[in-house]
C-alpha cells in the first residue's frame, strides 16, 4: 500500500499526500483545523452572521471616514460612532475591551501612531493622515475594517505611504484561495513596501475574526514560515501596518494601547475581513 509520503503513483515527482492522496470529508477537515490549529471553520449559518456583521461595520466606518474633516476631533468622530452602532443595532467591539479596557467605541491612529489610537479632543488639522477602525458585533457575530483618512491635502511622502499601504492590502488579497499557505501573505505585503522603501510593523498581526473578536489563526504581514493552508469557511482580516521609517512600535505607558512608530516617523494602515470560498475569497468589509 502506498503511503502519504511516497511519490504519488502519478509520476507527477510530487508525494502521494500533495497530489491524489484522498481529500478529508469536510467536516473531518474543520475538526482538524479546530484540534491543530485552533482555527474555527465557519459553518453557512455562521457566514451569514458575519457578512450581516462586516456590511454594517462597513457603512459606519465609511460614514466615519466621510466626516472626518479639518477642525473635527476624534472625539466627536467617536461619539458619532457611538450613535451609528445604537442605530444600527449593533455593538462597538473595542469599547471596554481588553486590559486595561478599552476607554472608546473606535481606534483613531494619527500620523505615527501605528494602532490603537485613542480618541481625544484635539482638532484634526490639514496635512494629517489618520486610520479609523471600527469593529463591529450585530447578533453576537464580528466585522472588523479600517481606512485610511488624508486631511486635506498632504505631503508627497505621506500620500505614497498611504497609497502603497492600500497596495500591500489589495495585492496580498488577490492571491488568496484554498490551498495558498499563510506565509505567502506576509511575502506579498513585505516585498511591496521594502521596495517603496518602508518598512513592515511585525508587533501587530491579522488575526481571525467572526466567532470572537480575536481568534486563531495569526496572519503576519511580514515575512514569515507560518505553512497553514487557507481552506474555505475561514474568516480573517488582513490589517498592513506601514512605518516611513523604522518598524518597531512603542506602547504608550500612560493608557498601555496606543502604538507609535519609535521614530516618530508616519503610519498607515488599511484592514478587510476576508472569508475564504471554495476556489477564491470574498471581501467582506467592502467600502459601500
């Protein structure tokens, strides 16, 4: 009997285990995920959920980036939020989330704040880049999404960073399908941002998301040997974090959430949830 490590009977020089070894039934695949890898594989019913979910973070968000403008604060931007998702009949992820808990209902990362930025009363002013997140849960299910926001008109410099950040976004998307493996996600942001000359935030990560705000699996956006293969029924956010300058982050001692560039060089980020179909993907959080 041929086993999974034998060239395949084929003759294609592959082994027997990556050619025509026999498929798992899907359901033996979506335990294995859950026992290895601690991923959950999301059944129709759950799908449906976090589509109703992301749609809805999607519209706040875009509202929210709309109305971020020259002498707004991010206060106000996050108490606007806060009248979206009573609207809407949803929840605010972050607000009180976490420890220490999370003091708002948004993250507003301005300028070389890399994430986790804390909404506060000084006025947005002309020139600022600024990434808004917003996550939002609508009958227990999850949609995380972020945006970058140019206020006014900016430097040549910061307007790349912003453009080549949507780039890694798009562009590390476009490969995915079932079968392509983790890591090949982190080559894709990687290599497009060392070659404009920016470097890579590797302290924070995509993560899944749907179920819970935070789960299984990591999705890095740096290189890295993460060989998990994307399988579909997976839901996970891609969220590249881009410094001008040096990648490390520094945690603000003070609230212990924001994130700023140890140089205090620029950031930018842009964020989808992405649910893996049964020969592709589908953007969940598209921008309405």
């Amino acid at each position: 009997m041929i086993s999974r490590n034998d060239p395949c009977w084929c003759n294609s020089g592959k082994k027997f285990k990556k050619c025509h070894y026999p498929a798992l039934p899907e359901k033996d695949k979506n335990k294995t995920y859950l026992t290895n890898y601690g991923i959950i594989i999301k059944s129709q019913k759950q799908i449906a959920g976090i589509k109703k979910a992301c749609k809805t973070a999607s519209i706040i968000l875009d509202k929210l980036v709309k109305k971020a403008t020259k002498g707004i604060t991010t206060l106000e931007l996050d108490e606007y939020a806060k009248k979206l998702h009573k609207d809407m009949d949803a929840v605010a992820a972050p607000y009180k989330y976490g420890n220490p808990p999370f003091p708002k209902s948004i993250c507003t990362s301005l300028n070389e704040v890399i994430c986790h930025g804390i909404p506060d009363n000084i006025p947005l002013k002309e020139g600022d880049i600024m990434n808004i997140d917003v996550t939002s849960i609508v009958d227990g299910f999850y949609g995380d999404t972020s945006r970058m926001v140019v206020i006014g008109k900016t430097t040549e410099a910061k307007q790349k960073l912003v453009d080549v950040t949507y780039e890694c976004l798009n562009e590390s998307i476009k490969i995915l399908k079932p079968r392509i493996k983790i890591f090949q996600i982190g080559d894709i942001i990687e290599e497009i941002a060392q070659k404009n000359h920016f470097s890579v935030v590797d302290q924070f990560v995509g993560h899944g998301v749907g179920v819970f705000f935070h789960e299984p699996p990591q999705i890095p956006h740096n290189k890295n040997n993460l060989q998990i293969p994307l399988i579909p029924g997976m839901t996970f956010t891609i969220e590249p974090m881009i410094n001008m300058g040096k990648k490390e982050a520094v945690i603000d001692q003070n609230d212990q959430w924001t994130a700023r560039t140890v140089d205090n060089l620029p950031s930018a980020q842009a964020e989808h949830t992405i649910l893996i179909t049964e020969d592709s993907y589908e953007i969940l959080t598209q921008y309405p």
